[in-house]
C-alpha cells in the first residue's frame, strides 16, 4: 500500500463532500441503495467524479485497485448498457468493497459520450440481494435517477469537473475474457437482427391476423389516402401487387369490401403494425 499524493486526496475529499451526500443518500435509500460513485472519463484518461463514500474511494486508491478493475482501462472500448459486478474481472475490488466498506450486490450504468464515458455505480449493503429485483425489473429508475442528479447536482458536477484529474495510465492489455465478451456483444446484435420479426401479430380485435412487413407498407400507405397507382409507385411494385396485397388484408380483416377496410384501417394506430 502506497501513500496518496495531496493532490490526489484532497480531489477524493473534495468530491465526496457532506453536500454530495445530503443530496444523494435520501433518494438512494428509497431505492434500497447506499453507494453511489457518478464519473465521466475522458478518453485522454482525464476525469472526475462525484461520490457519497470518499472513504472507499481512498480506500481504492491507496491499493491502486485501478490498476486491476474492470472500468479502468486504456482501451476505453465500452458498451452503453448495464453490468453487474458479480460478472465483472477484477473481482478482489468488488470484494474488499464488500468486506471492508459494506459495499455488495453492485451495478453499473455505462452511457457512451462523444469524447467520454459516464459510469453511474450504485451499490447497497451485502445482507440486501433483494436489491437484484430492482436492477432486473427497474433499471429504467436508476438511469432516472441519473438524470436526476445531473441536474440537481449540475453546480457539484461543474465543481468535480473544474478541478478535474488524470489518473496514472495503466496499460491493459485485452484478456481472453475480454474477447468472449466482446464476441457475445456482436452475436447479441446479430441475434437481435435475425429476430426481428418480418411479420406483424394485431390484436384480438382485429382478428389476430399476421399482417407481412409489405402488407404493412401498403396498409400505411393507405391511411394516408394514397391509391393502389400510388402505393405501387412508392414501394416500387406494381398496382397488381398492391391490389393482391389489398386483398390479403381484406381476408384477414374479415373486410367485404374496400370501404369497410378502409374503415377498419383507420382505426388501427401505426404503433400497432
């Protein structure tokens, strides 16, 4: 363990001020949560943050846990999206979080900025597993919350930012852990391609009918008051096409005739095909 420099301890009591806390701690607790460490991290290794435990961020610098944690790195390769910190590397970090600062079951919201990342960690005690639920079911409150503390904490924000630092580079070199991950994120987007659906399922109220991605077009295009001449032009077929592709709706509308699909087409919101 190593001495902190001045510089560097008086920024960490600097941003984990009394004001830090009397602005955080009320809104967390009502979440069921106890940590918050809010950084933006700047791709030339400049950053700042904002924290309501400065005693755990000393705590991390002394044993120059960034040198090892997983949100520390050069490569600065990060995806938007939400982590857990039992799937993280680094885990001896999560763990004397947990031992010694009563700091466990974590996450941490990533948002992708133009020349930075943000990182929100959140964390609660380690008898509160329950807090799992919340993640899985209402991350939307935690990124709620970040816009929150954006602006109602924007004069701290600006504070931490004015006297920002630069930590000492750690080169990191990309693990075989790091490759899989980033191998699943592209099979991910690659299944999220082919899963999209090339057909539309409507309500009960219309008949649960399975409306096809052209059917749709035309169906669109029809709301508008553009003729079958028009459709046909707009989706580069022919009107014949668009006269079969009518008339398949018709059926699976149970429609008896154009008025009455035209009616029916109406009422359909565009959010629903």
């Amino acid at each position: 363990m190593h001495k902190l420099n001045n510089k560097l301890l008086n920024y960490i009591r600097l941003t984990s001020s009394e004001d830090v806390r009397s602005l955080c701690n009320e809104k967390l607790q009502s979440l069921g949560l106890t940590y918050f460490l809010y950084v933006i991290d700047y791709k030339d290794g400049r950053r700042f943050w904002l924290t309501n435990n400065g005693e755990w961020s000393e705590y991390y610098f002394l044993n120059e846990y960034y040198k090892i944690s997983h949100f520390e790195s050069t490569n600065k390769h990060y995806i938007t999206g939400h982590y857990l910190w039992s799937t993280l590397s680094g885990q001896e970090v999560y763990q004397n979080a947990r031992n010694y600062f009563n700091i466990d079951h974590g996450v941490t919201l990533v948002n992708k900025l133009k020349d930075a990342y943000e990182f929100a960690h959140f964390g609660t005690t380690k008898n509160n597993s329950n807090i799992l639920h919340l993640y899985l079911n209402h991350i939307d409150l935690l990124n709620q919350f970040i816009l929150w503390f954006r602006d109602k904490g924007a004069a701290l924000i600006q504070m931490a930012k004015d006297n920002m630092i630069t930590l000492p580079t750690v080169e990191t070199k990309q693990t075989k852990d790091d490759i899989l991950n980033s191998s699943k994120d592209i099979n991910i987007k690659m299944l999220m391609s082919e899963l999209t659906p090339n057909k539309h399922c409507l309500s009960s109220a219309y008949n649960n009918a399975i409306i096809t991605n052209r059917e749709a077009d035309c169906i669109k295009w029809l709301k508008q008051g553009k003729t079958a001449n028009e459709i046909g032009e707009l989706l580069n077929i022919s009107k014949r096409t668009v006269d079969t592709h009518l008339e398949n709706i018709k059926r699976k509308l149970d429609c008896k005739n154009l008025f009455q699909l035209g009616y029916i087409i109406s009422q359909i919101g565009t959010n629903k095909i």
